[in-house]
C-alpha cells in the first residue's frame, strides 16, 4: 500500500504597480504624501495583510498611507510596506 500527503506550496504575492513609482521624494514640512498598492498578483488567492513602515517603526495596516510631513522628520527618511498573505 502506498499513500502519499500533498503539501501546497505558498507563492509570494507580487506587487505590479505601487505610488509614488519615484524612489526618492523631496517635499516640504505641511506636505501630505500617499503611497499605495495600486495592484497586487498572488496566485494562490490569499488575503493580504499590510504593515507601512516609517524608519523601521510600524506606522499603518492598509492598502494605502499617507503621511503628513512634520517638524520633527529627519533629513531622510525611509517608507515600506511588509506584505503578509497568510501562510
């Protein structure tokens, strides 16, 4: 007797278009800045879920962020987002 488990392997999500497409970005204190993910690919079909990073710290959990430049900003700053699909 033979008997075998199938084991589903998970593919990563690929993100096709986000916003800003610029990779550096100059603005002035007051400015409001969005980012989206505009179109996501997984073909597993998972749901997704978001972590904005600002500098390495947790800043929102949605599709899209925006972000109102401040007084207390540094000169550079960095801006990420952690896709997570469930498996």
């Amino acid at each position: 007797m033979f008997s075998a488990d199938v084991i589903r392997q998970n593919t990563p999500p690929t993100v096709t278009e986000f916003e800003p497409e610029q990779s550096e970005l100059f603005h002035h204190i007051g400015d409001a800045i969005q980012f989206k993910i505009v179109k996501i690919y997984d073909p597993d079909r998972d749901t997704m879920t978001y972590t904005w990073l600002l500098n390495d710290e947790p800043v929102g959990r949605d599709w899209s962020l925006t972000l109102q430049i401040g007084e207390s900003w540094h000169a550079e700053n960095t801006v990420s987002c952690v896709i997570f699909d469930g498996t």
